[in-house]
C-alpha cells in the first residue's frame, strides 16, 4: 500500500473522489496544523457556551419556578399545581426538549459538515481524538448543548499548541466544569466557608473532587500514577475556579453567563502538594501552576503517547513506538506538534495497513467522503450514529469512547453498518460508479475479492454499499 | 430526545418523500391528461426468462439444465401459456391473466448490451442507450415530454431509478418501511468477509440473531405492498399515470431453484396486486416487466446459473385485450440449438422494440416520434404490442 493511501485513510478521514494523492505524505500531514481552521465560519455561526449557559440557567429558573427541580426559597411565590399548571409545564418540557435537539443538532451539524469538507482531515481527526480525550457526555441537563461549544471553544484553538493551554481551556471550560460539578466547588476554610459556619447556614459549602479525580486519571497521569493526596490536593487548589451566571451565593464576582470566572472568597487558602511537588501560591496561581506541572509530567507524556498511538496505529502500539513520542513530547516542553511528528515520522505507524478497525464515527465520516457527500441532514446522522452506538458527546462518561476494535466490532453494529451503507449508498448509486471509485478510495487496499464482488454486484445501489462495507473499507 | 427510530421509521411510514418533491398533495393537484397507465417494474439481477417462461417445446432445455429445468416439487406443475411455453407455476395470477387476454411474454429479448455487468447492463436497460453511461437520462423521463400533461411520475422506492431521471419533474415515494438491507446484499457481505476471520464471525452471529429474533423479512421487504401503493396513486382519477417498481433478488448463481420460485411469486403477487388495486382502471394500464439480461443455458456447479444474454419481458395489463400480444409469447423463438457466446439464450428483439411500441400504443404516439425522441441511441423497429 501506498504512503499516500495511509495518510489519506489511516491518519485522515478518508478519501474523497477528488483528492489526489500527496505527493510528500508526511508533510502533507504536518502541514495540516498549520492551514486548519480553528473558527471555521460553520463554528462562529453556533451559539457559543455562553449562550448555552445563558439558556440552562433559564431552564433551571423555570423548573424551580415550576417547583420541578429545588427548594423554595423565601419570598418564591408558590409553585403553581392542577391541571392546568401540569399543562404548562409539559408544554415548557416540550420547548426546552426541542432547544435542546435544535443545539444539539446544529452543533452536530457543524462537526460533520467540517469533517466532510475539511482539507485538513488530519488536524480534523486529531481534534475528534481530543474532544474524546476531554470527554463530556451530554446527557446531563447541565451539559445537555455543552458538547459542541466545549469541542469548538477549548480543543479546536489548541490542537497545535501546548498541550498545557488545551488542558487549561478545557479545566475552565463551562462544558467541563459543569459536567464534573466543578463550578461550585468551595473551600470549608474559604471566606465563603466561614461565614456559612459563622452563620450556621443549613447547607455548607463543600469542595468537589470530581474534577480534579479525572483530571488526574483520565487527561493527565493516568490510571494508578495518582494518590487520593494528589486529587484532594487539587481539589482544593481548584476551589474558586467557577463560571459567570451561577454566582447566586455571597461573596462572589460578577461575571458574564458562561465565562471563566476565579472567586477568590471560595478558595481554599493554604498550600497544597500534588503528585510529590508542593504549590504554596496563593489563589488562582496554585491550580494553574498544578496544571502546568502535570501537563509536563512524564506519566502523562507516557499516557498521551500510548492513547494517540492506539488511535491511529494499532490496539496495542508498539512500546517502542510510544516511548519515542513520550520522550519528543517531554524534550519540546509539552509541544503538541512534536509529538504528531514523533508519531508520523514513525516507521511503525506506516507499517501494518489497517491495523484500526474505525468507529462508527469514522466509518460513516469516511463513507460519506467516499460518496463526495458534504453534508447530511442533522437529524438523520444523529439517528444514524445512535443506530450504530456512537451517538457524538454522548460517550456517558468521562472516559470517552474505548479506542479498540473489541469495542467496536460486534455482530450487531456490523450489520447495523451494513443497513446503514445500505440506505446511503441507494440515493447515488445512479451516479457514482462503485467498480471505478472502490480503486480511488482505497488506493492499494482494494483487494481482488471486494473488487469482483462490487464488480459482480446485482445493482449499482448494492456495489455500493459493497464498497462501504469491504473489509478494507472498515479498517484503517 | 430524539428517536433515530422515530425520526426514520415514522417519516416513511407517514410518507415520506425522498426525490425532493411534495407527495400526495402535488400528486392530486392537476388532473391528469390521459386515462392511460404505465407501471414498469425493473427487475433487478438478471431474471432467468428460460425458467420463468420455459420453452416446453424445446427439448434441449432438460438436455443443457438437467434438474433445474423442473421448478421445485412443492410449487406444482409448469402453467401451459402456449403449446410451445408455460410459465413457471409460481406465476398462478399471470397465467390465469395470460388466459384471460391480460398478459403476454416477450421471449428471447435483450438490451443492445452484449457484455455482462448488471450495472452497465441496467444503465443501458433505464436509459435506453446502446452503451453504458453515455446517457444521463432515464427514457421514460426523455417519453414525458411527448405525453399529455399529467402529474409527474411516481418511483415506489426511497430514491430516483435512473429509468425516471432527467430533465422532466418525477417523484420517489416510499409508502412503508424500506427494507434496510436486503437478502441479495446479506448474502454478498456473508461471501465478502469469507476470508477475513473476524467479521465473517461477527457477521454470521449477526445473522443467527436476526433469525432467532425473527426480525428478518426476508430482505425483500413487502413488494405486494408497494404494488398496491403504487395502484393506489395510479387509480386516483388526479394521480400520475406512470409508476416504476424496483424488484431485486435475481441473481440466483447458487440454489436457483427456491430463491427463483420465491422471487416469481413475489413478481406474481405484485401484478396481481396492481390489478386488484387499480380497479377498473386496470383496463386501461400496462404493466412491463423487464430485467437487464438473462442467465446461462445451463445449470452452473452450485444448482444456479450465470449471467447471460437474452431473458424473458413480462406484459400484464387490461390494455392488451384484443392486441397482438394479449395471450401470445411474442418474439421470435431463436430455439436452444444455437446459443449466443455457445452458451446464452440468443437475443432476437430489442427490448427498445417493446418500450417504442408500448409507449406508443398506450399512449397513440406516432412511434418513429418516440423512436427519434427516446431511443435515438439505440432505435429499434417498435413492436406491435397493443390494439390502435
């Protein structure tokens, strides 16, 4: 198999009919950080997290207004009951259902238009691999229209920087910190604490250790290269970290819905130590100075190193293979960019031809590029990736997507595959000619056999879906 | 918050319109310029004609396909159409239509293709061209110009045939539930992933699950349903006058003799549903039956046959009573003696002879009109089919 077949197919999101092959793989490649888009306009047309913020703090207002969700506070007027009330209120269900499918759609939209259209399919995929490694799960209320805005607002900006800036945009992401309830995670000792101890508040406020757990295990040091000193330590130096609209408590700033905000009244004074290094800094410095730090940790190097090389090489990438991008990545100062090209500079990741059995994701991306398709109703791909058991920023945990074919390759979601490419193929088969496109999609890995059976196919609709289907074809 | 299952399913199911035009309701809003109905029903993966409609008068047919020449023992005995042809005992309502001066059979016919690839041999059976992908339309669109005004053709299937395309509004609609794969394509995955360890293991749990589940329609989805949507549209004194069927599931090189006798039935319930649906306007329709090539002479190595060259049209249809091919196998019978390539069924009528003189007898169309507007690629003397 060609170079220019891996780069286009394992490293890329597959070829469409026109590309042509690089002629300089590699450097087709690495090119790719430096032309991608990090606000496409597809992007800036969305609403952004504040907006979504603005729309969930509404919510939540009327469903307390509605006596659905909280206590009553004093002076709230009496949640309306009856009939009629119920009426309303199912109507108000209804509306905010809809919102929610519209963002969600919109946003959905917005991925996949870029991952059909894109020139940069590389840049594209890397960005789907930090969006997974930075997980949320949009079945929360809170969280429910934060996938898109967290993906286009944290990790698209940050693809080809340090790997620290990402870490950081996503730690005070509204996306992140409301799907790991950190927003309102407050130190016993902070000002805040005192006074509601003073007061004999019937609630106190607490510290939250969610986020700072899977900031340690799943975006950083990796599973068993952390104690639970290091996730109280950073729980506590994440106290005050918070975001605008939700600062309904005393002593905290104002800030704008959806906005980072620092409450320095509800941070836990005092210093702190992490993964053995102490941090006596007083106030926001103190987490960021932890997340610097563990940005450039060698266990976390090691982790990054071995989950992008799983993405794109193998299952179970060679050791070898993983040590080289763990020590680029350490010897640049946690540049992003060194550590793609340790990986693409790698003999190794050229070396076994499809290797990577795809995701649904991947899959259905690569079979619409392979149709030169560029779009696809919202509503149908959203349908279409819950079919085939990838429904996108609904992973349902922190942790993501599993990056393995024993996730993936299962009798059901292969045949589910099979219906799918059944369905997407039918509409063009008229026009696309499978038996010439099945060599331009899949220079060098078409074998003999998927090319006889397309060629042998009962109509162009099945040729077609042959194509999408071939062994080669759901591989990488 | 959203139901992949409701968004898919419950579209179709409520009608929904896959070509890009409005359905029901712009179907209703002209009334038609003609009484007269075409439905063509393109069949899908090389229709073996020598089984549909045997040649019982030619011995040679038991000589070159031994068993495979009977159809199989619970089916019944062959239909006697002519003292030269029966139909296949699975055709029961096309035969009784075939008595009653409602049916006939073009025999030994073919597209002007004379290789054997079903997609290039589809292109050329839809376009109406003599060689594939030159042409961009389908000749049923190029036809509608020369027709009176009526609402635009209808395809029963979630997407345009290539026999509809073209410049001429047409429309898709799908009535039901689509078959999501069909049993053709199940069975081509199954031999693709042969060799590859894991997905053929993958696939064929997939299919033991599917049995066991009884979630499988047999891949053919409902073909008689669709028929009857498609008699639906055509009865409505403002519906369209054309409508396409696609029926797939011919490619029968292994086991031949179930899944043909299967496949007939289901073509026979079809034109027995389009006859029950179209009432009384039944007798002024046509309905063509026709396949993009037939199958070899001779039984293969896995109890089926290969492709070939010349097949078997169908016609049904009140319109032909009294016509030269109401109760007639039209065509002239080149026998079995000498083949094509020494081994298909040698052609002896173009199928743009039937299409040129069903269009033209149906709808009293000067046929060298519908010769030098339709078929100008690939013109042929049209075929008397249909009385003046």
């Amino acid at each position: 198999m060609s170079l220019a077949a891996i780069a286009l197919n394992r490293f890329g999101l597959g070829a469409r009919p026109g590309d042509a092959a690089p002629a300089d793989p590699r450097g087709w490649l690495l090119g790719q950080l430096g032309r991608f888009d990090p606000r496409p306009a597809v992007i800036t047309a969305l609403p952004n997290a504040a907006a979504m913020t603005l729309q969930y703090r509404q919510n939540l207002a009327q469903l307390r207004r509605q006596g659905v969700i909280g206590a009553r506070r004093p002076g709230d007027p009496e949640a309306p009951r009856g009939p009629e009330a119920e009426a309303m209120a199912n109507q108000a269900q209804r509306e905010r259902r809809k919102a929610f499918a519209q963002a969600y759609g919109g946003q959905v939209g917005a991925r996949l238009t870029l991952s059909l259209t894109s020139a940069t399919p590389f840049a594209e995929r890397l960005m789907h691999f930090w969006a997974n490694h930075f997980a949320i799960s949009t079945d929360k209320l809170a969280t429910a229209t934060m996938g898109g805005p967290l993906e286009f607002e944290a990790i698209r900006p940050n693809i080809g920087g340090r790997f620290s800036d990402m870490l950081l945009a996503v730690t005070r992401h509204p996306g992140m910190q409301f799907y790991l309830d950190q927003a309102q995670s407050i130190g016993p000792n902070s000002l805040l604490g005192e006074a509601a101890r003073r007061r004999n508040a019937p609630r106190q406020p607490g510290l939250n250790e969610n986020l700072a757990r899977e900031i340690l295990e799943l975006h950083t040091l990796g599973a068993g290269n952390y104690t639970q000193a290091d996730v109280a330590g950073l729980a506590r130096a994440l106290t005050g970290w918070s975001i605008g609209g939700f600062v309904r408590r005393p002593l905290g700033v104002a800030a704008p819905d959806g906005q980072f905000v620092f409450q320095p009244a509800w941070h836990e004074p005092g210093g702190v130590t992490v993964a053995g290094r102490p941090y006596r800094q007083n106030g926001e410095a103190q987490a960021l100075a932890i997340l610097n730090d563990l940005a450039n940790h060698p266990h976390t190097a090691r982790c990054l190193a071995e989950k992008l090389a799983r993405h794109f090489v193998a299952d179970a990438p060679p050791s070898a293979l993983v040590e080289r991008m763990a020590d680029a990545y350490l010897a640049s100062g946690g540049q992003l960019l060194a550590l793609y090209r340790a990986l693409v500079e790698a003999p190794e990741a050229w070396a076994t031809p499809l290797a990577k059995f795809k995701t649904p994701w991947d899959w259905l991306v690569s079979s619409l590029r392979a149709l030169g398709r560029e779009n696809m109703p919202p509503l149908q791909a959203i349908g279409a990736l819950r079919e085939l058991g990838q429904p996108v920023w609904r992973p349902g945990s922190p942790a993501g997507w599993e990056d393995d074919a024993a996730r993936w390759a299962a009798p059901d979601a292969l045949l589910r595959r099979v219906e799918i490419a059944s369905r997407i193929a039918a509409p063009l088969a008229a026009s696309i000619d499978a038996r010439s496109l099945a060599s331009r999609i899949l220079p060098g890995t078409l074998s003999a056999a998927t090319a006889s059976a397309i060629a042998r196919a009962e109509s162009p609709a099945e040729g077609l879906a042959l194509l999408l289907v071939a062994p080669e074809f759901l591989r990488r | 918050m959203i139901d992949p299952k409701i968004n898919r399913r419950s579209l179709l199911a409520r009608g929904a319109l896959i070509g890009g035009f409005a359905l029901t309701p712009q179907l209703a809003l002209a009334a038609a310029g003609t009484d007269q109905r075409l439905v063509f029903i393109i069949l899908r993966g090389a229709m073996d004609g020598l089984a549909a409609i045997p040649p019982i008068g030619d011995a040679r047919l038991s000589q070159l396909r031994g068993g495979l020449a009977q159809p199989p023992e619970q089916f019944g005995a062959m239909l006697k159409l002519t003292s030269d042809f029966a139909a296949h005992p699975a055709l029961k309502g096309f035969a009784s239509l075939f008595a009653a001066g409602e049916a006939g059979v073009v025999h030994a016919i073919a597209s002007p293709y004379r290789e054997r690839s079903h997609f290039d041999a589809q292109n050329i059976l839809e376009t109406g061209g003599n060689a594939a992908y030159a042409l961009k339309d389908g000749w049923l669109n190029r036809l509608l110009p020369l027709l009176p005004a009526a609402p635009p053709p209808v395809a029963i299937a979630a997407t345009l045939p290539a026999l509809l395309r073209g410049a001429a509004p047409t429309t898709s609609f799908a009535p039901s539930r689509l078959p999501d794969a069909s049993a053709s394509l199940k069975a081509r995955v199954a031999a693709l992933y042969e060799n590859d360890a894991l997905l053929h293991r993958l696939w064929n749990e997939a299919m033991a699950t599917e049995v066991m589940a009884g979630s499988s329609d047999g891949g053919a989805g409902n073909p008689q349903g669709l028929a009857a949507s498609a008699a639906r549209l055509l009865a409505d004194p403002a519906g369209p006058r054309i409508a396409v069927l696609d029926l797939g599931g011919w490619d029968t090189h292994a086991g031949q003799a179930l899944r043909l006798a299967n496949q007939l039935r289901q073509l026979d319930g079809v034109i027995t549903a389009l006859k029950t649906g179209l009432g009384s306007a039944w007798a002024n329709t046509l309905v063509i039956a026709a396949t993009e090539f037939g199958r070899t002479v001779a039984a293969n190595g896995t109890g089926g046959t290969d492709h070939g060259t010349a097949s078997a049209a169908l016609l049904a249809g009140g319109r032909l009573m009294g016509g030269p091919a109401a109760g007639r196998v039209l065509g002239d019978w080149p026998g079995l003696s000498r083949l094509f390539d020494d081994r298909d069924l040698m052609p002896t009528t173009s199928l743009n002879s039937l299409f040129v003189g069903a269009a033209a007898g149906l709808f009293g169309l000067d046929p060298d009109l519908v010769t030098r507007r339709v078929f100008a690629a690939a013109p042929a003397p049209p075929l008397a089919l249909i009385r003046a």
